[in-house]
C-alpha cells in the first residue's frame, strides 16, 4: 500500500511539472513576441551584474529561488545563464530551456510590480537637450512603471515642474538602477566633487567618460561590448536638487563640495525620491549581430516595423 501511494505521489509530482513547464514555456513564448527587445536588454543587464566582482551590490534584487539560509548560490546561477540560449532560439524553440533556465525566465521578466524595458525609437522620446547624429544611441529603451509606481510619482510631483537630465554609470550597475533606482545614499562615506548625491548632466558628452563600454552576454542581440547612459526625470525641487540658478544662488552650494560651487549644466540630487528613469540610451561596439538577428526574426515572425525590427505578435 505504502508502495501504492509513494507511485501515486510521484505521478501527481510529474504531471505538476510537466503543467507548469508548459505554463511558463507559454508565458515566455507570449513575452518574448511582444517585447523581444526589453527582455533581450534586461536580461543582458541582469548577467552583466551577475559576472561582475561587485556581484553583491550591483545584483539587487536577486532571485529569492538562489537563496538558501541567506547565502546566495551566486556560483549556480551563474551556470544556469551560462546555459541559456539567445533569445531567438527560445522563440523559435521554447522547448529546449530546462525547466530550471523557464523559471528563472519567468521571474526576470514578469515581475508585474518591477518596471519593464520598451525598445522605442529616437524620434519617439524627448531628451535633455538636441543631440547631434554622430552623438545619437544605437538604441533607445524607455522604462515602463507599474500602475502604482506611475501614481505614487505623478503624485509626489504634483504640480511641481521636471526636467530630463543624463546619468553615466559603468555597465554592471544598470540592473540595479532599472529595479531599485539611483540612490543618494550609496554617496556617503565618498568624497565627491560637488558633494553627496546623484550626479546628472544635460550635456551627454560630460556623462559620456562615466559610462565605458562594458562586455556584456555573449548570445545577446545587441552587441558583445555596450555602452548605457541614463535619461532621468528630476521633479525641480529648489531645496534638493542642487544647481546653479540666477534666481536662489544658495542652490549651487551642496554640503561636502570640495570644488566649489555646482557648474552649469551639472546638478547634484540629494534625494532619491526627485528622481527616477526615464529612456536607457544604448551604444554599441558596431558589429554584424544586429543584421543576423533581424533576418532570423523576421523569418520566424514575418513581421519587422521600418528596420527598427519592434516585434509584434499576432
């Protein structure tokens, strides 16, 4: 009898997976249709964090299911997206993941209470200030927020203005400031030039120095070596957003500097609550992948949009 009930417990065990394996193949199948692109970027950032010797600062949030006893299996995860395929493979064959690399899928991409990565094209967003063509990104990603993130925003806004400005990091600390946001804090304890706080620009060529182009997933559709400059939103708060200002001269001074007075065209956020994403500009070491993929996406979907290759399901 116990032998009888130890079989009937490992039937309904495999019939559980086998369900939810074809659940999530599904579930991935549909997103990867609509929004190839974001997935293809996120997940680009997501190991570019993940191979990084600041693993443990820059991969945050990280994926509950690789934890155990607070400790982070940061070397097992690392094997299981060693192993995943590009993305192109997956949507023409989804059935060659493991059930382990469509769970870890899954989790990356439909967070519904993460922001999300939209592929869009140039002449579609706004930018801080008019950029000449050998000045414009390859690509352009615009951060889509959750219904209750965009509330709590607007709200926090009110009638107040903003601005957009550009943000340069190194390329392993994108995925955390797409999912948790630039912090102010993580200033503290470093001496800067114009004191503690978030450094932003409406001149791209001063964030340029501040984002070197980084290796980043080799099966990605992109580019092996990329380079990521943030467009941020700034709620124009006189207290908190440094600046220099003919009106309140007193803005241009922030605690700490060590250089004066704040410049023109730079401004120093000394709350994280001012700002938040708005666009990732892309820029790429030039290469062949770009055109290979297309060909492969087009042949498996039979539908591209204007070369911007926005790949829709129908």
């Amino acid at each position: 009898m116990d032998f009888e009930n130890k079989n009937n417990t490992h039937t309904e065990e495999v019939q559980t997976n086998f369900s939810q394996s074809q659940s999530h193949t599904k579930t991935i199948t549909k997103i990867l249709y609509e929004n190839f692109y974001g997935c293809d970027m996120l997940l680009c950032l997501f190991i570019t964090a993940l191979q990084s010797y600041r693993v443990d600062r820059c991969l945050r949030p990280f994926p509950s299911m690789y934890i155990k006893d607070s400790h982070k299996d940061i070397d097992h995860l690392r094997s299981i997206c060693e192993s995943i395929p590009s993305l192109d493979k997956i949507l023409k064959t989804p059935q060659m993941c493991s059930n382990e690399i469509l769970n870890f899928l899954v989790w990356l991409f439909c967070q519904k209470d993460q922001p999300s990565l939209h592929k869009v094209t140039y002449n579609k967003v706004n930018v801080p200030s008019p950029l000449k063509q050998s000045l414009q990104p390859h690509y352009i990603y615009e951060v889509i927020y959750p219904q209750k993130a965009e509330e709590i925003w607007q709200k926090r806004k009110n009638t107040r203005r903003s601005f957009l400005a550009y943000h340069g990091s190194q390329l392993d600390n994108f995925y955390s400031i797409l999912k948790v946001g630039l912090q102010h804090h993580l200033s503290i304890g470093k001496e800067l030039l114009f004191g503690k706080g978030i450094y932003l620009t409406t001149e791209i060529t001063i964030s340029m120095p501040y984002a070197p182009f980084g290796v980043t997933w080799s099966k990605t559709c992109l580019s092996d070596k990329i380079s990521v400059i943030a467009v941020c939103e700034v709620i124009d708060d006189v207290d908190k957003v440094k600046c220099k200002d003919v009106n309140f001269k007193e803005r241009a001074v922030n605690q700490d500097s060590i250089s004066g007075n704040i410049p023109e065209k730079y401004f120093v956020i000394t709350d994280s609550d001012m700002i938040r994403l708005k666009d990732y500009n892309l820029t790429k070491i030039r290469g062949q992948k770009r055109n290979r993929y297309l060909m492969e996406l087009i042949r498996m979907t039979g539908t591209a949009l204007s070369g911007e290759k926005q790949i829709r399901h129908h």
